[in-house]
C-alpha cells in the first residue's frame, strides 16, 4: 500500500478544534485525522452490518411460533 497525499479545507473554527486536539494528544495534523477516518469507516461498516442484520431478521419468527415448529410444544 502507498500512502497518499490528501488535501482538505477546513473552516477556521474546526481547524484551531484540530490544532487543540493535536497539542492534547502530543501528536500531530496527519495522524489525528488519519485516526479519525479510520474510526468514521469502521463505524460506517457496523451500521451496515447492524443494517443487514436487521433485513436478516424481518423475516424471523417468534420463540413461539419456532417452539411449534420444531415440536417442542404439546
């Protein structure tokens, strides 16, 4: 893999938000940034997995209704 060099504009208010947080952490622009897209994109792949799970189960049965058909009911 290749790193890449990425520009973005920021307004002025979350830029000085950025630089307190770089001087907090001891760190610096890119690796503040670089974690926090990392941590966007992770997020974004729960809800898409918490999406499909949900699609999977809008066609589940009730405890009930699984106890009489597997016979577990008399």
């Amino acid at each position: 893999m290749t790193d890449c060099m990425l520009a973005i504009r920021l307004e002025k208010a979350l830029e000085q938000q950025l630089d307190l947080l770089v001087k907090i952490k001891g760190s610096n622009r890119s690796t503040v940034v670089r974690e926090a897209i990392i941590r966007y994109l992770e997020d974004n792949e729960d809800l898409e997995l918490a999406q499909h799970a949900l699609t999977e189960m809008s066609g589940s049965k009730s405890l009930n209704d699984l106890r009489k058909d597997l016979g577990l009911d008399n």
